[in-house]
C-alpha cells in the first residue's frame, strides 16, 4: 500500500484504499449520492492489522482531549479509539468507518449539540451583548449558558426561536477551523467572553491548537463534532429559562441557561412532548399526595420522608417479598445501629472517601461518632465476632437498614433523592474460590425482584476503576483487574450483554449496576451486586482455609431495591399510582347501592374479604352510588364491588375491575379464589 494511501473498513467487512485526508462524506459519495445525502455524523476506529500480511498497523488516533495538537484535537475519543467526527473530517489513519444516519441515536445527540450552535447564532443576532458560557446535549435535548445583565423573558424566549428558524433556512453549513490557543485566548478576553477564556485555559495547554465552529457569522470554541449544517435541525423547542451561578458560586456572575430540545423531525417532537405530558402525569409527587402516600415535612427538614399509611401498607408488602426472598435464598437477617463510632468509618475508608457524603461527626461522652451511610461495616463486626472457617462461608447478611447520607439541597427530588432511606444491603462473606457463583446469584436475585415488580426490561453496566486517579480508590492494581475480570467472567457466563462504565466504580472495588426500564423507556438506577476485596483487608477479616491457615475473605456488596424509598418512587410512576393487586394499599372498595337495606351485607362482605387476608374498605357514607365508585376510582382501587338486593339474595358480589369496567356478578367464593391467587402468584394485570 502506498505510504500516501490508508485503508477504510465499512461495517460490511469490505475494505477501500483512499488517499490520506479523504473525508467520510466523500466516501460516502464514492458509495452513493443517495447515501451521502443521508448521513449525518460518521464513526470512526482505529483499524487493527488492516494490512494484507498480517501486520497490526496504527498511526494513532485522528486526535483526543491528550494530544490537542493533533489534527482532529477537539473530538471526543473512547478507550479504544472510537470517536464520532464531522463528515469533513480528513481521515488520516487506517479506521473503521460508520456512516450514520438520522436513525442513529448518536446522531440525535450531535443534532442537539448543532442545535444549541443554532440558539447561539440567535441569541446574538438579537442581543449581541450577550456572551456565551457552553452549549451540550442532553439526554432529552439541550441547553446554553449565557451571561447577560438584563434577564431575558418568555417573550425573548418567543423571538430567539423565531430567529433559530431563520437560522435554519439559511442552511450555513457547520465548518471547523483549528486555530493557535494563544490567538483564541486574546480573541475571547478582548470581547470580555470571560466563559469563553476559562473553558480553553482549563481544557487546554499552552502551545496547543484550539477548534472552533463557525456557521454562517458565528464562531464558538468547541469540540464538536456536528452536523453538516443549519438545515438539519428541522424539528426544534425552547423549553425554559432557569437562573444558575457562574461555576456554581453564588460570588459570581448569574448566569441564565436556556433550555431547548430538537429533533430530525416534526413527529418525533410531537411525541417527545406527549411523552413529557405522560410524565408529568406520573409524577410520583403529585400521586403520593393525590394517593396519600407519603409526604415530606417542611418543619422536619428536607429529603425526609413521612411514609402515610396507604404508603406503609405498600412498603410493608415490599419489606415482607424482600425479607423472604432472602430467607429462602440462604441469607440471616440482621440489624445494625444508626450510629457509630466516627473510628470505625475511619477504618472503612468512608471518613475519607466519602466524608462529603456523610453527616459532620457528632461528639459525645467517650468519641466522636457519625450516622451511618452505609450498612457494610456494621455487617463486617457481625462477621469478625466470632472466629470463622471454610466450612461457615459464605456468609450473607442482609438486612432493610436506615441510612443517611448528606445530599445538597438542589439535588433532592422527592423520594429518588434523599437524605434518609432504608437500603435494601446485604453482605455475602466468602473464599475466592465461591465469589462468582455468589455474584452470579445474586444478579438471578435482581432479576426476580425486576420480574416480580413487573420490570419486563433491564441493561446491565460494568462500573471499573480508573487506574489515572489512584487516589479515589483503595488497593492495589493487580487486585482491581482480578475483581473486575471476575465481574466480566460472570457476566459472560450468563450471556448478558453489558456496557463498560470506567471510572464509575466504588472507591472499595468495581460493580455492575442493573438498571430497570420502566413503562415509559426511562432508566432508573437502582440494584447493584459490588466486588470488595478491599474492606476485608482494611479489617483484617479472616477464615480458617481446609490446610488449617488463615485467609483473606472476599465480600460482596449487593442492593437489590437500591433503596425502598427510591423504588416505591419507581414503582408510583411505572404504575401511575394503578398498583398491582398485591402492593395496591386499598385492594378491595365496597359500595352498597343502599346505605340502609344493604349496609348489613356490605357489612359481612367486608369481613369474609378480611378473613381471606385481603385490604378492604367499605363506603357506608349516604352518598349516590356512582359518587362512591368515582371516589374508589380516584384511589385507584384494584376492585370495586357493588352490592344490592341481587347480590345479597345469592351471596354475590358485582365486579368493576380497574381498567376493565363493569365484569358483572360472581360468587363470593369466586371472587375470593381469584383475589387471593393474584395475589399469590403476584401478579401484575387484574
């Protein structure tokens, strides 16, 4: 091949020779005009023996966030070389190359970013004194941070879109210009960007190159990548003007970040709206007031929660699944103090990694003590009370612990954020040689509770270390590679596929985190079974192996509701407050079509129903029918049962089931059999 030559690798394994700097919308032109007219953003890789002889050929990637004098300096790059690029990037190296189109959820994210380019190019068309902060994508769209003295209003907000839309029918096309740090530098002071200046001096070096985008008149610094031009943002929303700090001080200038979002078309948008009012429908703070759930107490402080009796009901249905779950699969139940000595969290690690988290020290008569924010050291004094053996291992500990943790204030959100919350932990001590069936168990273990509580999906990420940050972790390389390779090897067994998240692990050791999907698509984090090699170690914890020496344990960390409040929180919004039969606070409501002929049937209804184990209220108010069936229907009732002279006469009850209406009349002993079977066999529909 030719030293002026690369190689260029299509996702259907052919292969085409180019001349260095060719660009992947010229390839994709090469290929077919319609093609070209298509792709949006392409995906590159370094090619590994793209040679005919075998030999493994790399020339070193396009350019990444460490070499920012390289062509291509600005663009993100994975760990193994992937990177998206603009479809005018020269390719200089041998690469895997992708084109993406619309479709490509990638795509969607790079849209975003050119969309946010495009609010810029507006916001200083109308108010050029404005300077701009930074412009990312969202999961669900974008925003910018801009600086201006005079705040801007609903009806700025109003004339910015309007401006975005000329914008976009001027299709200027994106076009990236590398340009010396220093010249950057003096361009962004001398127009008082001061945003601008603080963003190249922290993310560069001096002597490097610095990438701007311009569009039509408009320059910004950025990394890119982005679309080929204006035109392409068809679909577009500005949402919301919010009020932010500079760097997050209140010392500094207040910033305000205009929130947006966009897609490839009108459709999507629509349904991205609908989506959002489908949300906000959920939401589990208004259904836990509307429900009676639980609420949070302004005068007892924030991130508290006051669990009302329909929530505890639902809470103690939960509790009583988990606390048997793991009595059937070979776990103890345990419990540990709330507090403890500060010491002990020095010993963990936790009073200094994660001392941020923790509430300040408390002093008392003898020590210093702090609440706890975790329950795995309480758990390691159970196991270290008593001498241990090969033949005790492992041992489980699981316990549905109080824990508190110090979340700031503008990070708490209900019952998924808190400062107070019951962690569903347990700890499994065990040999080395017992530690993956131990993880693989309890991954099975996640996957019923997501069954059980009508999860149907899940994705599965692999939380490593990041061996260029030591100091955020404990223990040494060689045994961070051991527990993670023992992680991969279990996921590998099983043949779940999973996403590698590095720098995402516990100070202690790596985890994978199964993250449900719930009714909407949204993803919530909430189970996570922890490799800890490092806890035993810093305990000196110890088993007498069968040659009669003693040996280091290693231990498990595992939540599987990761915390109760947090998934009762799910649980409200998958189900829109509609529960199944057997979490439903209020599983039966009892409606009497006269309070006075039939209030001594409704009566001995209500009774039978209870003996058979089941929740049960009757409405003896002298209200209409149909006022009580609303009210039931408003509670979001599983059953509701009419009574009259009918039902009476033949011990019968009528049957409105929720979602499904009017199901007529059936027996008492008929009714009762299929509430107790759902509720049995826990299932999800009526």
């Amino acid at each position: 091949m030719s030293t002026d030559q690369i190689q260029v690798q299509l996702p259907d394994g052919s292969r085409r020779e180019v001349a260095i700097g060719t660009t992947p919308f010229e390839i994709a032109t090469s290929i077919s005009p319609r093609l070209a007219a298509a792709v949006v953003i392409a995906r590159v890789k370094p090619l590994v023996n793209p040679s005919s002889d075998g030999d493994t050929v790399t020339n070193g990637p396009l350019g990444s966030e460490a070499d920012e004098t390289s062509e291509g300096a600005m663009y993100r790059t994975g760990a193994d070389g992937e990177r998206l690029v603009d479809l005018t990037a020269p390719l200089n190296e041998d690469v895997e190359l992708t084109l993406l189109k619309e479709q490509d959820e990638a795509a969607l994210k790079v849209l975003r970013h050119s969309a946010a380019h495009v609010m810029a190019t507006a916001v200083l068309e109308l108010f050029p004194e404005t300077k701009l902060g930074h412009g990312p994508a969202t999961e669900n769209g974008f925003f910018y941070d801009v600086y201006r003295e005079t705040p801007f209003t609903e009806a700025d907000l109003a004339a910015i879109e309007a401006r975005m839309a000329e914008v976009v029918a001027r299709d200027e096309k994106f076009v990236r210009v590398d340009e010396p740090r220093d010249k950057g530098l003096s361009e962004y002071a001398a127009q008082g960007d001061f945003m601008k200046v603080y963003f190249i001096e922290k993310f560069t070096q001096p002597g490097d190159a610095i990438s701007l985008y311009k569009n039509g008149g408009f320059t910004d610094f950025c990394r890119g990548p982005h679309i080929p031009s204006t035109g392409r943002v068809k679909a577009f929303k500005l949402t919301a003007i919010a009020g932010a700090y500079w760097l997050g001080d209140e010392k500094n200038q207040q910033l305000q970040r205009i929130y947006g979002t966009a897609f490839f078309n009108t459709k999507d948008l629509d349904a991205h709206f609908k989506r959002l009012e489908e949300i906000k429908a959920r939401d589990h703070r208004v259904l836990g007031k509307q429900l009676d759930l639980f609420s949070i107490q302004e005068v007892a402080g924030a991130g508290l929660i006051f669990w009302h009796p329909k929530g505890g009901l639902v809470r103690k249905a939960m509790e009583d699944w988990m606390r048997e779950e793991c009595l059937r699969r070979g776990y103890d139940m345990v419990f540990t103090p709330h507090i403890m000595r500060r010491e002990l969290w020095k010993i963990s690690g936790h009073d200094g990694y994660y001392a941020e988290n923790m509430y300040p020290p408390m002093e008392l008569d003898d020590a210093e003590y702090r609440l706890k924010p975790m329950n795995c050291p309480g758990h390691i004094l159970i196991y270290k009370s008593n001498p241990r053996s090969y033949r005790d291992l492992p041992q489980r500990y699981a316990e549905l612990g109080n824990v508190y943790r110090f979340e700031r204030s503008g990070t708490m959100h209900g019952l998924l954020r808190v400062r107070g919350f019951t962690q569903d932990d347990a700890h499994i001590f065990c040999t080395p040689e017992q530690v993956e069936d131990e993880v693989d168990a309890c991954i099975d273990f996640a996957k019923a509770v997501l069954d059980t509580f009508g999860f149907k999906e899940f994705k599965i990420e692999l939380s490593t270390w990041d061996p260029a940050k030591p100091k955020d972790y404990t223990g040494s390389a060689k045994h961070w590679e051991k527990a993670i390779q023992s992680l991969k090897d279990v996921l590998g067994r099983k043949g779940i596929p999973y996403r590698t998240i590095p720098g995402e692990a516990a100070f202690y050791g790596p985890k994978i985190d199964i993250k449900l999907v719930d009714v909407l698509g949204r993803m919530w984090q909430l189970s996570t079974v922890q490799f800890d090699f490092n806890l035993p170690e810093r305990f000196e914890l110890e088993y007498k192996g069968e040659d009669g020496e003693l040996h280091r344990p290693i231990m498990v960390h595992r939540a599987l509701f990761g915390s109760v409040e947090r998934f009762f929180g799910v649980l409200i919004e998958h189900y829109a407050g509609a529960f199944p039969l057997w979490l439903a606070p209020l599983q039966v409501g009892l409606v009497p079509i006269s309070s006075e002929k039939h209030m001594a049937y409704a009566v001995s209804v209500k009774k039978t129903l209870e003996d058979a184990g089941l929740r049960v209220e009757l409405d003896a108010r002298n209200e209409k029918m149909n006022a009580k069936i609303r009210d039931f229907g408003l509670q979001k009732v599983p059953f509701i049962l009419i009574l009259g002279d009918k039902e009476a006469a033949s011990n019968a009850v009528s049957v409105r089931t929720r979602g499904k209406g009017d199901q007529g009349s059936v027996t008492m002993e008929e009714f009762v059999a299929r509430a107790q079977k759902l509720v049995l066999d826990k299932t999800i529909d009526l």
